[in-house]
C-alpha cells in the first residue's frame, strides 16, 4: 500500500465502453476524474468485439431493442446521447467506418481506432488513467466520501461511477464486482445470466444434431418478450448453425437473451414461406420425386435428409397423402427443441440481468438512495440486441453519468 490519492471529483471503476466515456464525458466537462482498472490495458472487451472491428452502434437503436424489468428505463440516457452522437465523435476523430449490416456500423480498419479515440477523449479531459491496480475494497464514509482501495494505493471522491461490466468473457477479466458493490450499497440486483449466447443440448439430441455441425440456415424464432401488460412478441430472422454442441448463430444468439431454463425453443426453417401450400405445390409439379428431393427444394440436403427420414415415408410425392405434408409444414414452420442449456459465461457476450432499474435514475443513472453512487453500462438490467446496441448502451448511459458529475464539480 502506498499513496493516498485525493482531490477527485469521480472515481470510474472500469476502463471499459461505459468506464470510458463516463470519464472522458466529466473530465471535459471540468470534473476531475481517475479510472481504476485491474486489467493492464484499457477497453479489452472493445478490441474483441465484432470480429475485431468493433460493431460500435447501430443507428436504429431505441428501448425497444433492449431487454429489461423496466423497458421504460434505457429511453432517457438513449435520448441524450444518440448512435448519430457517437457517429459525430467518430468522424471527428477522422475514423474510417461501414454499414455491414441495416444499422450496424463497423470500423474500417481495427477496434482499436475506437479504443485510442476514447483514451484521446480521456486525455482531452485530463482524466487520470490507472491500470493494473487491483481493487481490495470500496466503502463510503460518514462525509459521503467514496474511498477505493487497491493494491497500488487508496483513492478518494464525492462520486463513484461503477463500469466494471457484467459476467460475460471471463478471460478477460470479467468479475462479479458490480453485482458485489450493488449489494454492499443496499441496491437490488436482477438474476444475471449469460445473454447473446449459443444454446447447446442433451446427450440424446446430440446424438443427432452432430451429423448436421457446421451447417446454416436462415431461421426464424418468435420470442416473448415482458409480463402482463408489456408482453410482446419479437421476433428475429437470421442465420442458424448447427455445432457439435448445439445451435448457435446470429438468430440463436438473440434468442438466448429471451430464452430461460426449460423453456422450448420454437424455429421457423422457412420463414416468410407457406410450407404447406409449398410442399403441395411440389408434390403436383413433381410427383415422381421423394421426399429427400422434396425437402432439398427448401432446405440444406443434409437437413432435408434429416426430416425426410424422420417424417415422410419412402416413396414418390405422389403416393403420400396431403395430411403427411401437412403434418411436415407445421414441423418446418414450428419446429420444437428443448436445449439443455447455453455455452454460459466463456461464450456469451454479455450478461443479462444486473442492478436493478429501480434502484438507479434513468436520467443519470445515479443510485436513488445513495447519492455520487453511478451505474452504468453492461452492470445494469439493460441487456441490448446482437448488432451494436450493447455499445450505445454503454455510450449512453456512461454519458449520462458523465454529465451528471461534470455538473456537480463545476
């Protein structure tokens, strides 16, 4: 243990997507601000992040996209600082970028334009960055002051801004602190759970789901999304693949962020398509083909090998009733799995679940009951869509905090 480092108006725990626009958000707004991180490097996650180019927004993002208890709660921080805000500081900074996908912007070059953009942000704001530090304990003293505690010294400040992400992607570093220092500070916290995430399943089904690894489909899942009132449907079309341990796949991937234990997993292999009437159409124009052939029509051959063997009979189209392919649509169009589980914690992207809504301010993000305390980004129970949404999330609400400090220092 050595210095005692006074004279902060925040501590950001976290140099990660929120950790370091909140800092950079309240450096250049006058406050003065140290980040503290265990890890040796800032904004690891961001640097693996979309193949390495960084989906870093998507310009369709809204509250609609986001899962959570409340899904009222993203509007206010996603308002203030919109994907074109972001897409503004990016040009500034002279960074090239594309759309790969509707909305989904991506950097030309590497993620790392996106990390160096925001510690120049931080300098900008004369923000005091601390790697490598371990923190050993946080607490909050009878004066309302924030103390830190690390193996490289003590850290003082009015104002806490906690960043330090959710559970997702251990290797690099991801811990349980938020949740930790949520319950220390009397906040509530939501179950998390691995969210963004490949779904994998039981010895039996595996037994034949292995033959298929390694293809694609584009699908269709229909997820229910909210209780009572603010249930909706949602539903996402995507690529499918089969792997040795299950599905995964952009449309698996945001199914997994709705999906809980025990629950089905209901797939659409033809969407948009009317399989019943498709297959009868095939049977007229050609009754002499069999089911395989049949079935390849619409799907991969290995799959249509798959369920030619498991519900049609041997046999041409035109000696099989119309009941049989009708009974084959319904499957197509609804075909039900049970997984067993999700690839947990080392493949998800993000956590769901975290602080509670409830416990924060949506205008700033501020604890209700504990006043300089902040939360942001993937800490809390705002869990964002494949495609860019979790970094606006993180660019929006850090900021919002940001702000929040800025005005309290000056």
């Amino acid at each position: 243990m050595t210095a005692q480092a006074a004279g902060f108006d925040a501590i950001v725990l976290g140099a990660g997507a929120a950790g370091l626009m909140a800092a950079a958000t309240a450096g250049q707004g006058g406050a003065r601000v140290v980040v503290v991180d265990h890890a040796q490097h800032a904004g690891r996650k961001i640097l693996i992040s979309g193949g390495g180019r960084c989906n870093f927004t998507n310009m369709d993002a809204g509250a609609g996209q986001f899962i959570s208890a409340n899904p009222h709660f993203a509007k206010s921080a996603l308002a203030r600082f919109t994907p074109a805000d972001f897409v503004a500081l990016v040009q500034r900074h002279r960074i090239p970028w594309h759309e790969k996908a509707a909305g989904q912007l991506f950097c030309d070059r590497s993620a790392r334009d996106i990390v160096d953009m925001l510690l120049r942000e931080c300098a900008s704001g004369q923000v005091t960055l601390r790697l490598s530090h371990r923190i050993i304990d946080v607490a909050r003293d009878a004066a309302g002051q924030y103390r830190v505690e690390t193996d490289h010294g003590v850290f003082l400040a009015p104002s806490l801004i906690v960043a330090t992400g959710g559970l997702s992607i251990p290797r690099l570093g991801a811990t349980g602190i938020a949740h930790d220092l949520a319950r220390r500070f009397g906040l509530r916290v939501v179950a998390p759970a691995p969210a963004l995430v490949p779904l994998v399943f039981g010895a039996q089904d595996r037994e034949w789901m292995e033959p298929l690894a390694g293809l694609s489909a584009t699908v269709g899942i229909t997820c229910q999304a909210g209780a009572g009132r603010q249930a909706r449907q949602v539903t996402f079309r995507d690529g499918m693949v089969f792997t040795h341990r299950g599905l995964s796949g952009p449309v698996i991937l945001q199914a997994s962020s709705y999906w809980q234990p025990g629950q089905p997993v209901e797939i659409d292999l033809l969407p948009g398509v009317d399989a019943a009437a498709r297959l009868l159409e095939i049977k007229r124009d050609r009754p002499r083909a069999g089911g395989v052939a049949m079935l390849s029509m619409l799907l991969p051959q290995r799959l249509a090998q798959f369920f030619a063997a498991a519900h049609l009979p041997e046999g041409q189209l035109a000696g099989m009733p119309d009941a049989v392919l009708a009974n084959v649509a319904r499957v197509l169009s609804a075909w039900r799995l049970n997984p067993h589980g999700t690839e947990g914690y080392v493949k998800a992207e993000v956590t769901r679940g975290g602080v509670d809504t409830d416990c924060l301010s949506s205008r700033d993000m501020e604890a209700r009951d504990v006043p300089g305390l902040f939360m942001v980004g993937e800490a809390v129970d705002v869990t964002g869509w494949l495609g860019g949404y979790n970094f606006q999330w993180a660019w929006a609400s850090g900021y919002a905090a940001g702000q929040a400090v800025a005005e309290r220092s000056g």
